[in-house]
C-alpha cells in the first residue's frame, strides 16, 4: 500500500511565503514523475509544478519565478516552496505521484492567501 502524506498548508498574507511537502512510503519500487496539483472552489484542478525523477521541471504559467518544486528521492519526498503568494493562489494543494507504475494521490491540503 502506497500512500502520499502532505504537510504545510496554512493561511498566509499576500506577499508571504509556505513550503509544501509530500512524503510517499509504503512498498516503492520506483517513482517516476512527482508534483502538484490545486484546486480552487468552482474551478478544475490544474497542474501547478511537476518534476521528472531526472529532475527536469514544469511550472503553471502564474507560478514561474515565484514557485519552486525539489524532490528528495532518498526520502521519497517533494517539495513546493511558494513565495510572493498571492490570493489567486488559494486553493486546495493536491500531491501527485507515479509509483510502481500506478498514479497516487494526497489528501490535500488548504492554502489560503488573505490579509
């Protein structure tokens, strides 16, 4: 059983910063792609920053030079560090995985930006 456990949502000010982190465990073979999803109310999900197990990354168009995605692959572990945060980046911050060939899920975690 293989399960993605995030951590570090919160509410921040406009102009704040917050560090997302996502740890995967259970039995892992292999982990291909890691990433982050959100999901603000009334709106789809869309993909926010995403990175190869090589370590070539892609970003949402609004995120570049404010978000950055890293990845500890000896703890299984990805990151998303969030600065100039703005209150069009509020939303539900979903981790996403591809373990042993199969595509994984957080839980999700709320990320409010508001003064």
């Amino acid at each position: 059983q293989v399960q993605l456990v995030e951590s570090g949502g919160g509410l921040v000010q406009p102009g704040g910063s917050l560090r997302l982190s996502c740890a995967a465990s259970g039995s892992i073979f292999s982990i291909g792609v890691m990433g982050w999803f959100r999901q603000a109310p009334g709106k789809e999900r869309e993909l926010v920053a995403g990175m190869a197990a090589g370590g070539r990354t892609n970003y949402l168009d609004s995120v570049k030079g404010r978000f950055t995605i890293s990845r500890d692959n000896a703890k299984n572990t990805v990151y998303l560090q969030m600065n100039s945060l703005k209150p069009e980046d509020t939303a539900v911050y979903y981790c996403n995985a591809y373990i042993n060939r199969n595509d994984y899920w957080g839980q999700g975690t709320q990320v409010t930006v508001s003064s």
